[in-house]
C-alpha cells in the first residue's frame, strides 16, 4: 500500500521558494539582456557574443523561469489537493 502525504506548511514553503527563485531568475535574464544591449562592444566577437545570448542563453534561462513557476504551480496543486482530501 502506498502512503501519500505532505507537511502542508512544507509544501508551502518549498511553493514560495520555488516561485521566488523562477522570478529571481527571471529578473537576473533582464538584468543581463540590458547590460549586454547597452555594453559598447564592437566588432564580430561582439556581434558572435550578443547572438549566443540571443539564440542560446536568453531562450534556456527563459524555458528554466517557466519551469520553476510551472513546478511552483504544481506544488500549489498538489497541496490543495493534500489540504481538500484531509478536510
């Protein structure tokens, strides 16, 4: 038989956490895309830099905010679901 259940303050903790961390992310994302648009750098490493940012690094930082908020949305599910099957 399997036992399912959570520390309901627990799970909203980790919840808060998990949110908190995907908009600090989130925030680190813009805070570079704003600090490498306005770098004065020239010249084709600069152009090759600013694209690897562009194709590469923004769009992996930007699926990773929406998977920490998706987790953080999960959890919120799950403790409702715990917090309504207890009531």
């Amino acid at each position: 038989m399997t036992v399912v259940g959570a520390e309901l303050a627990s799970l909203a903790r980790l919840e808060a956490a998990v949110a908190r961390h995907g908009t600090a992310l989130e925030q680190l994302r813009v805070g570079l895309a704003n600090e490498i648009a306005a770098a004065e750098w020239r010249g084709q490493a600069a152009e090759r830099f600013r694209a690897t940012w562009r194709e590469d690094h923004e769009p992996s930082l930007r699926r990773l905010e929406a998977a920490l908020h998706e987790a953080a949305a999960e959890v919120a599910r799950r403790r409702a679901a715990l917090e309504a099957a207890g009531a």
